[in-house]
C-alpha cells in the first residue's frame, strides 16, 4: 500500500497544528505530528516515524513522549490517541496506552487498525 498520498493529503490538510521532524546532522531520523480529532473531541499522534537504523534505540520513545508532553500543555483535558497496527501496538501499551478497539484489516489486508487511548493527565 503506497501511503505517501495519505500523508501529503494529512500534511496539507492539518497545517494547523505542529508537525516535528528530528534531525542528526542533516539526516531526519524521526517525524511525527499531533492534532485534534473533534468527531472523538481526542488528541492525536500522527504518522509517527522512525528510520529503521535508529529504531530500538531509544529515539521512538524519547520522541514520543515528547510529543506527548505537547499535547498535554496544548490540550490539557483532552486523553491522546492513536491509530497504529498490530505491529506497533506492544510500543504504545508500554507507554501506558490501552487498545479501545481493532478492526481487522482496517489499515491493509493484513494490516489490522488498532485504535489506542492514553486517558487525560
């Protein structure tokens, strides 16, 4: 599945809330925004991203609850979500989120759509 068109559209349609981008050197290591759904009134991480060299190192982690943190000071009462894969869902439940629902294959054949909340601090 060629995602890129998913995340051009969220990037031209989300330029309203802060989009990050970590950088060594000149090489981006990780991306990630985050935003507020209002159909569920939640905050979101989105299209979190991390090069495969610098995965199981700490840098996903570190960049995450960073991220976390910014959405805590700009939407205090709001819980965060995310919507991830079965692949990622060991990740985000180390952080403290919990699985509120999967849909089978709802990101790919495959692919199942874990949609995962971190309650309001």
């Amino acid at each position: 599945m060629d995602e890129l068109p998913f995340f051009e559209h969220w990037l031209y349609n989300h330029s309203e809330y802060p989009f990050f981008v970590v950088q060594e050197g000149h090489r981006i290591i990780a991306c990630g925004g985050i935003y507020v759904d209002h159909r569920f009134n939640m905050a979101g991480l989105a299209w979190s991203m991390v090069d495969p060299k610098y995965q199981d190192q700490g840098v996903g982690t570190e960049f995450t609850i960073f991220r976390i943190k910014q959405i805590r000071k700009a939407f205090p009462d709001l819980p965060c979500f995310i919507e991830t894969s079965q692949h990622a869902k060991g990740f985000y439940q180390k952080l403290g989120f919990r699985t509120k629902n999967v849909v089978k294959n709802g990101l790919a054949d495959g692919l199942d759509k874990y949609f995962m909340e971190l309650p309001a601090a």
